[in-house]
C-alpha cells in the first residue's frame, strides 16, 4: 500500500470510486492521512446527526410544487422543505390511496425528495462510501417509485433499508427489502395468496437479488432432481420449480393497506408490513433441494428461503462480481471475483459482512493497478463536477429534471434490473450529449443549483491558456494534457494569451465554460 499512495494518481482514482470524487484538497489529504486510515473510517460511518454538511444542505433546501385547481383541492404554487425524508412510513401511506382526494404532483413529491436527498448527500455527505454503496444497492434492489404507492414508501426505503443496510449484513438486508413496502408493492408479493401464488417477487429474488441469471438452469433441468449436487443438498443453480415453491413461501407476506380479512376485519393502512398467517400456503414445499415440512411457524418458510439463496455460493459469485463492476471495471478480473466471493462466504455472519468485502477490493492490488476501466455515470458526474469545482450545490426540480433525462432517472426505472452499470449504456451519441448540457447547465448554473465560484481557483487575472490548464489540474487530478487545452481554446475561439479577470461578466463566463469544457474531457468521465 506505500508504493500504492507513491502513485500520484492512486487518491483521485480512490476517491472517484469509492466517493462522488474528490473535492479540493481531499487528494492531498488522503495521501498525507493514509488510505487505510480514510477507508476504515468511511467503512463504519455514525449516524446522520454526525454529518453536518450533509444536514445543513438538506435542511436549507427546497423544492417547487406547482400544480392547478381540482376538483377537491386547491391550486397550489410555493417551495417546501424536504419534510418526508423524516417520516415513518405510515404518516405518508395515505398518498398511495387512489381514492383519497391527492393531486397527482402529490403523491410523486416523496420521490422528488429522495432524489434531492440523494444528489445532496453525493455531493456533501462526510460519509461517502456509504452514499456510493446506497446507489450501488438502490440499483441492485430498484423499485420504480413512478407507482404511486411505491413513492409514498420510497423515504422510508431509502432511510430504513438501503441506507442503514448497505454496509451490513446481506441475509439481514435481503429479509429488509422483502418486508419493505416499496418492494412487496412493486413486485406484486403484497397480493400473493395460497392458491394464487405470485411468482414475481421469487424470481427476482432469484434471478436478479441472489443467485444471478447465470445459476438459472431452466433451460438444462426441469426437475429438481436433475440438476448438479441437487439430490446432495447442493444444487449448483435454480430451476422454474424452485421460483414456484419460493413464491408460495411467501405467500402472507403483505402490506397493511387496509385490504379486507373476510367479513367486517380489514388491515390497517399504515404501509408496514403484515404476515396474513390465513393467506400463507401452510403445506409442504421444496426450495432449492431442501424439503420444507407443512405448517411451519409464522413466517418460517420465507424466512428459510431467505436462508438458503443468501448462502448460496452462486449468490456469492454473483453479488462479488457486480460489487467488482461497480468499484472497479466493466469485466473485472475472474480471479479476483472468485477471490471476494471467498471473503464475502467467509464472513456471511459478520454483522458488517458487506462492509469486509468492500475493504478487500480496495485494497486489493488490482483495485490500483486496473484504470480508466469504469465511465462517470450522470449522478455521478454531477456529483463530482460539483465537488471539484467547489459549487456549494443544492437540490432544485430543474436539475432534477435534467437528470431525469440524461437517462438516469433516480428511483424511476421502470425495470427491476435498476440502471446498467457498464460503459456502453452511457456514451452513445444522444447520453453524450446529455451529459455535456448537465456539465454546461451546473457551470452556468441555469437550474439554481450553486454558482461556481472561479475565485476559488484564480485569485487574479489569468491568461486563457492559464485557465485551461488550472481547470485541468483541477478537475483532472493530473497536469494538462495539451490536446485538451489546444481543443478547449479551439472551440471557444481563444487566444491562448487573452486576459480574463474572474469578477468580471465576461470574465468569469468564460473561466466558468472552460471549466465546463475541462469536465467534458474523457480523464474526468473515467473513473
């Protein structure tokens, strides 16, 4: 690790891996303090209360809901503070009832709020990792927060779920997110009954939570019985059988939504979990090769099938190699996926299992020596465009909304497979685009979201060549490159020699579009 913190590259890269990327002064540090010491300390973060920088811009922002006269409400115009990310689920539950009078703006504002939270948190939050591992999670367990009952969850997901599990343990995590509203309503587990099985949420606990596509051997075996290690109690993968018997061990497991019991008994409708012991499918079963006795206790048989893909070794294989791709390339090496898989099983009691695992890729050799192997996705290059170039960013529905449209819109992927994590998705010719009109917008703060402060790099006058090379430094981490800086004062038509005098209109226009232009460089979109 010393020859590693010698490279001078090694914190910017760190930093743009495992935080929103570096702010001024953040590189040096790390090299000074040490890597370890940094890591250790993001890998067992306090609570919010012990993050102020995060909490005052929370606290100071606001977002605009606008919306006409209806028929049982008024016209409403006026900005609010983000008032739900606080409030227990069942204090927001009554915006999933389509039968109450809520204006459709409404009932999508607790998502708007999460959004806010989320971009606020990337880009002020001390604890950094944890804000990196929560996207990570929210992506791997998506919900698509546009349904309306989804959304009036989403706070509630956000602070009780992904974000207090996401360095902990993972079998604890899974059973979270299978008891959350958001996912037994998006995957349809909140209406499964004996007899009527719904099959949605089991096959994505399979396919996409634990075991991976890649243990789906439907295609090979159509009985349990036939497939490898089965019949020894060690099935290498899952077949359609065990998605059918999966879904029925979960029958019961539902939402207080106020649905009838049968007679005048109705649920509660608070949003918080129920097991409806009179819906569950009491008899027998077979999960993945293990027999599962009829009239277990209550919530037994999910429980157990919690137990058993959690332990899989394919879950292990599968979850390493997408925490590999996140933290570090889009086709990590095998060794090394098999190598944190090893890590990850070992420590599948540990409370901080997740936690141990990230520790292990980076500080693995190959997390220093693999680079430009990863592109900035949208919240990402917003995030560190703003933590770079020091712009004290908040939250507004303008930015909101381009984000929205750069293709990552936050909690808003219909798909459970959340948002993909690999470079192609994101540079063809229309996201490219995008992504420079949200570099352009926050430099010129067109959705009110910060100014950039070019004081914060040029105390006087500099020449334009002064500037192209400062953002560079700056934003790359690294000194210029010559074809950036020939490219940057191409395009804008300077000459190398021109003063410009930050404080000044044209001035500081120019500094702040260089900035821009420096940011759409390839070294800043890699990480």
């Amino acid at each position: 690790m010393d020859a590693v913190m010698r490279d001078a590259a090694f914190p910017a890269l760190a930093l743009n891996r495992l935080a929103f990327g570096p702010r001024p002064g953040d590189a040096e540090a790390l090299r000074r303090d040490g890597f370890e010491r940094w890591l250790d300390e993001q890998l067992s973060p306090h609570d919010d209360h012990d993050d102020d920088g995060a909490r005052a811009a929370l606290d100071a922002c606001r977002l605009r809901i606008k919306y006409d006269a209806g028929e049982s409400w008024a016209a409403v115009e006026e900005t609010r503070p983000l008032a739900s990310l606080g409030k227990p689920i069942d204090a927001l539950w009554p915006l999933s009832d389509g039968k109450r009078p809520f204006a459709g703006p409404e009932r999508q504002f607790p998502r708007l709020e999460v959004t806010a939270a989320t971009l606020i948190r990337a880009v002020h939050s001390r604890w950094q990792l944890r804000a990196v591992m929560a996207d990570f999670w929210h992506n791997h367990f998506n919900v698509f927060a546009g349904e309306q009952a989804v959304s009036a969850s989403l706070p509630a997901y956000d602070r009780d779920v992904i974000r207090r599990h996401a360095l902990g343990n993972f079998r604890e995590f899974l059973e979270a997110v299978g008891q959350s509203a958001a996912m037994l309503v998006y995957l349809n587990n909140r209406s499964s009954r004996a007899g009527s099985a719904n099959e949605n949420y089991a096959r994505e606990l399979f396919e996409l939570h634990t075991l991976g596509r890649d243990a789906y051997l439907n295609a090979l075996y159509n009985k349990w019985r036939e497939v490898p290690g089965a019949t020894a109690g060690r099935p290498s993968g899952y077949i359609d059988q065990d998605v059918y018997e999966a879904a029925r061990a979960f029958t019961g497991w539902t939402v207080e939504d106020g649905a009838g019991l049968g007679g005048e008994q109705r649920l509660p409708a608070t949003g918080r979990f129920a097991y409806v012991e009179g819906w569950h499918d009491q008899y027998q079963k077979r999960v993945l090769a293990e027999e599962f006795d009829p009239f277990q206790a209550p919530l037994a048989d999910g429980r157990r099938v919690l137990d058993l893909a959690a332990d899989h070794p394919a879950t292990a294989l599968h979850l390493c190699r997408k925490l590999c791709v996140r933290l570090l390339a889009d086709d990590p090496p095998e060794r090394l996926v098999r190598a944190v898989a090893a890590v990850w099983t070992e420590n599948r009691r540990k409370p901080d299992q997740i936690a141990r695992v990230v520790r292990f890729i980076a500080l693995s050799p190959e997390f220093a020596e693999i680079r430009a192997a990863k592109v900035k996705r949208p919240l990402e290059l917003v995030a560190s465009f703003a933590r770079a170039a020091a712009i004290d960013l908040t939250a507004t529905n303008g930015l909101i909304g381009e984000l929205d449209g750069s293709g990552q819109k936050l909690f808003g992927c219909p798909a459970p497979t959340g948002h993909p994590d690999r470079m192609e998705a994101w540079l063809g010719a229309a996201a490219m685009r995008r992504r420079w009109s949200l570099i352009l917008g926050l430099a010129e703060n067109r959705w009110g979201s910060g100014a950039l402060d070019n004081a914060v790099l040029f105390s006087g006058p500099v020449t334009a060549r002064e500037a192209v090379e400062g953002w560079q430094r700056a934003l790359h981490g690294a000194e210029p490159e010559e074809g950036t800086s020939r490219a940057i004062l191409a395009g804008m038509a300077l000459d190398p020699a021109a003063r410009l005098v930050p404080g000044s209109r044209d001035g500081d226009a120019k500094l702040r579009r260089i900035a821009a232009y420096a940011a759409m460089a390839p070294r800043f979109n890699e990480r």
